[in-house]
C-alpha cells in the first residue's frame, strides 16, 4: 500500500539540526525493480520480422535493482527503496532482494498494483535489446519514499521522475548524504537543462556513452580510442558548461573500450579487462555498484575504476544480470589474473 503523505512527507523525524547523524546502512539506492524475460536469439527481429526464442528464463532485473545486489555481494550495508505491486511477481522480487541480503524494509508494496515487467533479447553476441512492459515501479511523489532513505552515507539516485530527483537530491543534501545519479537512458532524453536542474548538488554522475552523447547534442560516434577519446570527452564537456554546482566527477563507461573519469581539471581512464562475454545484460550496474564501493572505501580513482571494470567483466561471463556472485574475493582473482590488485 502507498504510504500517506502524513506518514511520510520525505522527512527523517529522528533527526534534528545539529546533531551527528546514525546511519542504519551505508548506502541506500532509488529506482526500478522489474521481473526480466531474457530471451535468447539468434538475430534481433527487424519490422515485420519473426525471429524465434532459443531460450527464455524469468529473471529478477531493473538497474537500480541489479545495482542494489551487486552492492550487497561486495559487502555494503545497502537497502533498495522502490514500488512492487501486490502481486507474485512483487514477491519473487523482493525474495530476491532478501535471499542477497539486501535490506526491504523500504521497499513499498502498492495494492492492486501490477509489479514491472520487461524483455531483454540478447544475440549470439551478448548484445540486448530491452522492451519495457511498463507496470508498477517508480515514486510518483516525495510522500511516497520512506523516511529511512535518509539513513545512508550514500544516496544513488536511478530511475526517477526528475521531479522527485530534485526533492531526493534536496533532502539528502541537507542531512549531509553524500549523493550520486544515474538517470540512464529515458531520463536522459530530457536534455542537459532539466537533467542539470534536477540533480544540483550530487556529486557524481554516472552515464554510459550513448547517454552522455545524448546529452551533449552529439550524433555521430567520434573516432577516437582511449586516451584520445577522453581528452576529447573533458574538453567538450567543459565547454558545454557542465561542471557547476556540488559536482565533481562524471563516470562514462564505454562498453568493450573501458570507461572514462572526467572531474573539473583533471581525468582518468581504464581500459576494459578482457572477458568470454555471453551477456551483456547488468554489466554497467555491476560497473556501477563496483565503484561506489571503492569510493565508500576511500580508494584513489584509479584503483575505483580499476575494482569496477573487474566487476563488469565479471558479470557478462554469464547469462543474465545478477550471473554469479560479485564477491570481493571474485574481484581480487580477476584483478590478480591480469596482472593488478585492488590496492593498487
């Protein structure tokens, strides 16, 4: 059932101005949670073409929810906050969450609400194809989000309206949560603008190429390759006038070519580890919960997207998001396989 906005208006009631705040986990993460149909197929179908489905499983998916569990795998302290509806698949997702250990008490069960749904086509390639079924998953309004995600260290904001973005960046900001944004690829259709408007104040954001393109106005695939191409990448986002306001630093990953580190002044890069990839499926969310880890531990940025590239190449070994465990001692042998130690 949606809470009422008497029982909770966005608003901590246990904390009071001036006092040292408790945190209850160390991160806490905003989006979508979703039942995932991963299909199997030879080719993605064209118009007006029938492909057929070599294989399909249900799998529990949605980004921020991936992210959530990856999290968890690597040791934090994290609840996910979201919408399920009352229904089976509303409690085959948040057995989910449980079985990784992954906090539920703010995840909120709508009733008569039909819990989201998509299908994810992947090709011989581990590439996907993604079709949302729609259904029950995102806040619509600050009086629907339990009060316990102001108990973190850290917010990661995912799939959300760009209102409520706002409302969550706000709160967080003033009982000194430290917050960081991944709108992906829908939200990023709303332009720079109202992108930039919406999250004043977090510290870091996350986007993958096409996004960050997106954003930028940019059509065409410029034909660079690290480091060139994030030379490139700093000077254009600078001229676009990016780095204002609480932020400082801007994590783009690049699929099979690595990813990019860009904060004002200063860039990194990391070049992608090699992997057997049979799926592509979650690897930017593994990605993702790899380097806030790191950054909750206080590691040098190199070593943060060193740690969260080992985690990506981890998961597109296997078939689905969530394949395998994402387990610190999983990072380190894969580090340690090619040559390079999360403490370097």
């Amino acid at each position: 059932m949606v809470p009422s906005e008497g029982q909770y208006h966005g608003e901590n009631h246990d904390y009071n101005q001036g006092d040292k705040p408790v945190f209850t986990y160390t991160i806490v993460t905003v989006g979508a949670t979703a039942v995932d149909l991963v299909v199997q197929v030879g080719t993605f179908p064209g118009a007006d073409q029938l492909v057929l489905a070599r294989e399909v499983q249900r799998e529990p998916g949605g980004s921020t929810a991936n992210i959530a569990v990856r999290l968890a795998q690597l040791g934090e302290q994290v609840a996910f906050a979201g919408l399920i509806g009352d229904d089976s698949a509303g409690q085959y997702l948040e057995q989910a969450f449980a079985r990784e250990r992954v906090a539920v008490e703010l995840i909120t069960t709508v009733t008569g609400g039909s819990t989201a749904s998509a299908v994810v086509m992947v090709n011989p390639a581990g590439q996907r194809a993604i079709l949302s079924l729609g259904g029950t998953a995102l806040y619509s309004e600050i009086a629907q989000v339990p009060a316990g995600v102001w108990k973190s260290k850290l917010l990661y904001i995912g799939e959300a309206y760009l209102p409520l973005v706002r409302q969550l960046v706000t709160g967080a900001c003033s009982r000194g949560q430290q917050v960081f944004y991944g709108p992906g690829g829908i939200f990023a259709r709303e332009g720079w603008a109202a992108l930039a408007e919406a999250s004043r104040g977090v510290r870091g954001l996350f986007l993958n190429w096409e996004e960050c393109m997106l954003l930028l106005g940019k059509e065409v695939k410029v034909p660079y390759e690290l480091p060139e191409l994030a030379r490139w990448l700093a000077r254009v986002i600078k001229k676009a006038g990016w780095w204002q306001g609480e932020l400082r630093e801007i994590v783009v990953t690049l699929g099979a070519l690595g990813c990019i580190w860009l904060a004002p002044g200063d860039l990194s890069w990391q070049p992608a580890l090699p992997a057997r990839v049979v799926d592509t499926t979650g690897a930017g969310d593994a990605f993702t919960a790899g380097y806030l880890t790191a950054y909750l531990k206080d590691w040098p940025v190199e070593t943060r997207l060193k740690f969260a590239t080992a985690c990506a190449s981890l998961t597109i070994e296997g078939q689905g998001a969530r394949w395998g465990r994402i387990t610190p001692a999983a990072v380190a042998a894969k580090l340690q396989q090619e040559g390079g130690t999360a403490s370097d």
